[in-house]
C-alpha cells in the first residue's frame, strides 16, 4: 500500500506518516516556490511585530520569497557558509556567518580528531566567498534591521543543521523580539538541534528515512547568483516601508527645540504624537513605529520630558502641564506638515508622557482628536480633566486595585467619551516587544475608530 507524506512535524509532533513509509514515493513539493506558500501559512502567527524574512541563499531564497509575499514582509539574505573538513569539503565542521563569527562543531572535530587550528586556511576561505556573495547580493546597501522584529529565518531543508545553526545564533546575538526557524523539511536530529537556538521551529515534514533535501522535492535544480539577485531586486521592489525610514525632526518650542524621530508610511491617514520617556526605547519605540506604520499613521515619536540637548533649558521641563504644552506644540506641528495636513492628530503617553497627553489634549482641542494613555499618574493632570474633549482610552498595567481605583478616578473626572481598559501582561513591565505591539495595537485601533 503506498503511503503519503503530506506533512508534518510541527513544534515537535512528529508525522506518523513518515514512520510508517520506509521510502518517500511521493515527494511532497513540487519546487522551492510550492514548499514556501506550504510554510507560510505555518508561520503567519509568528509575523506580527515588524517582520522580515531572512533566506539561507542559494536555496532559502525562493522559499522565502514565497513567504515574503504571503505575510507582506521584506525579503533579505543571512549569509552563512559551511567549514567543510580539508580534503572533504562536503562534510560540515562548522559554519562562519556574516558577522565575521566562527561556529565550530566541536563534537564533530573531537570525532574526526581535527583542530581549530587545522581549519584557519577554510576559514578565510569561506570568508572570502562570504563577502563576494554578499556584495553580489546585497551591493553597497547595509544588512537589514533586526533589533526588536520578528524575524523568519528560512532554507529549503537542514540534513544536519550546522548553518542554520549558525543563522539563529547570529540574528540572537542582534536582539530580535522573536527569531522563528521555517524548514519544509529536514533530518530529525536537525530539526532538534535547532530548537534551543529559536523561539520557534516550523517544519512541515521530519522523516525518519530523511537522507537528502533534495529527494523531498521534484524540481530540485541548481540556483546561480543572477537567480538570487533576480528575485531580491523583485522583492526589495514590493516590500513595505521599515522602522529604518525614520528621519530625525526638530520642534520648535518656545527658546528650546524638542527632538523627535519621524516615520511615514506609504498613504497616510493621520499622525500619532507618541509621548515616552528618557529610555523608554527599544521594544516600545518599535512596537509603536510598526503598529502605527501599519494602521497608515506618521507617527512623531518624542520625549517630553527634556529638550534638545544644548538648548536652552525650561525650568518647568519636569510638570505635567510643560510636558503637555511640549506635545501639544508637537501635534499642531505634526499636523502642519506636508505630508500629513490636513488629516487628524491623535496623542498617546507612556509613563510621564501619560498626564502630559491628556493636559495637551485639554489645551489643544481643535488639533488633538483622540487621546490613548497607558501607566503614570494620570491624577497629575487633575486640573485639566475637565476640559478634555477628544475621546479618551486608558489602558491600565495589570489588576492592582490602587492603579485601577486611580485610573476610574480619572475617568469619571473626564469631560469626554471614555474607555478603561486592563493591559494583559503589562504587570511584567511590558520587557518584551511582543507585549507592548499589544499596546500598540490597542492604541491605533482606538484611533482608527476615533480620528
């Protein structure tokens, strides 16, 4: 009776299917382009903060391609090549990525009795193809972003593992908010190795009588570099604006300037004054760029609490009623604009930023519509509440009774439709990016239904 592999092991349930077939009589890909719609439809749950695809060229490429263009994410090359042992190039002792770091197998070196040191000519070697591909791939332009995204690294297969290996544990070492393996098939003991090196490893199928890559597919033909720089030019071309469009801007405020980072998406809708504090970068400057991005607003993110250094210095830089005069005078710039005028304004505060966006909002109405705060002493804008009049959302950290008993105080204190709201996880003080998207998120749809 012929049996069927149809797919998969998946975050470590293993297809029965494959057990049972001692041969793949019926491979399940077509090509490199079938296996990565197969995957994308796997991985979608795991692209959710500004999320990039990252490929193992040669073979990766048109895998992740294909997954590039299903999650609407951008498309790049990590480049790792594989140390092979002198003599006998095809057998794998380590990996050297573009970083310039060496990953050795040292069980397989102890095994083979080979040294480091017997491997230093392979090493500059593999170094050399290294940056001849990434100057045919990439030219003169720098290595993406990978701090605080979801990044998706993808190869056509892993028979042991080893580059892979070395991938995951480069893109770590660039503290991503998540760093997904995607494999449409591979060995067992290589799907395992892997899994201490990602947040999550997706693998359509894991045989038992895994041999080669290849057999797992009918079109497995070889890729050149014009096929790789071919389909990157194509995806660079249809991939959607990044954090990394960012421009620096300078507010006038009275005798000082407020510094403040700008990003724009394709079609604007609106513009978001986000208000954070000294330090509050990271996760929350990447989460909010990214959810604000994706909902269509410029967003002008900004610190009110201190302004330009070397400008002068406001002696009420630290009260709540300077800080909102600060992002009032941001959002009526935001909205000047070129590319936003004549759309509305919304404001969000964190932290200190939080009092001193409902104050902005109480002495701007004709140029704030809608307002999002989260954590801080809301209270401090006590005299202000009154004459709030753009639509309010409070979102509150966790359950603790004295932070909720304060945020109902305000609310009932306020002179315009309100909304409370409990954050979940914001208890565990919002440390990853993950969790402050879920902010984000809240944040724009608030001002989507809102503005």
């Amino acid at each position: 009776m012929e049996e069927r592999c149809r797919g998969s092991w998946l975050l470590g349930k293993r297809c029965r299917m494959c057990a049972m077939s001692p041969l793949p009589v019926s491979l399940p890909f077509t090509d490199r382009s079938e296996a990565g719609s197969r995957l994308a439809e796997r991985v979608r749950d795991y692209a959710v903060t500004d999320p990039i695809v990252l490929a193992l060229p040669r073979g990766g490429v048109p895998v992740g391609a294909e997954l590039a263009r299903a999650l609407g994410a951008p498309l790049d090359v990590l480049m790792v090549r594989k140390l092979g042992l002198p003599g006998h190039s095809e057998m794998g002792v380590g990996a050297v990525t573009e970083d310039g770091q060496v990953c050795f197998d040292d069980n397989a070196l102890a095994r083979l009795h080979v040294s480091r040191d017997q491997l230093r000519a392979t090493v500059e070697a593999e170094r050399a193809e290294l940056g001849r591909r990434l100057e045919a791939y990439r030219g003169h332009s720098p290595a993406p972003r990978i701090a605080g995204r979801d990044v998706l690294v993808v190869d056509d297969g892993i028979a042991t593992g080893g580059t892979a290996r070395a991938a995951l544990r480069m893109v770590r070492r660039q503290q991503p908010a998540r760093v997904v393996a995607a494999i449409p098939v591979g060995a067992q003991s290589a799907v395992e190795s892997l899994r201490p090196e990602a947040d999550h490893v997706v693998v359509l199928t894991a045989p038992e009588n895994f041999r080669a890559v290849g057999e797992w597919y009918r079109d497995f033909g070889q890729l050149s570099d014009d096929d790789v720089t071919r389909t990157l030019t194509e995806l660079r071309g249809l991939a959607p604006a990044t954090g990394s469009d960012a421009r620096t801007v300078h507010v006038p405020v009275g005798t000082a300037e407020l510094e403040g980072e700008l990003t724009m998406p394709p079609d604007v809708r609106g513009g978001v004054v986000v208000a954070l504090g000294r330090g509050e970068d990271g996760p929350r400057r990447q989460a909010f760029t990214a959810a604000m991005r994706d909902s269509g607003y410029a967003t002008l993110i900004v610190d009110p609490s201190h302004p330009r250094e070397g400008a002068e210095s406001e002696t009420g830089g630290e009260e709540p009623a300077e800080r909102g005069r600060k992002l009032g005078r941001a959002a009526a710039w935001l909205r000047e604009t070129a590319e936003v005028s004549p759309q509305r304004i919304g404001v969000f505060g964190s932290g200190p930023g939080a009092p001193a966006a409902l104050v902005a909002a109480a002495a701007h109405p004709d140029e704030i519509a809608a307002v999002v705060v989260h954590g801080g002493r809301i209270d401090a804008a006590e005299g202000s509440l009154a004459r709030v009049r753009a639509p309010v959302l409070v979102l509150v950290e966790g359950e603790d009774s004295f932070v909720r008993e304060l945020a109902e105080w305000v609310v009932s204190r306020l002179g315009a439709p309100c909304e409370l709201r409990t954050v979940a996880g914001a208890e565990q003080l919002l440390a990853t990016t993950r969790e402050w998207r879920a902010v984000a998120d809240s944040a724009a749809e608030w001002f989507t239904s809102r503005m």
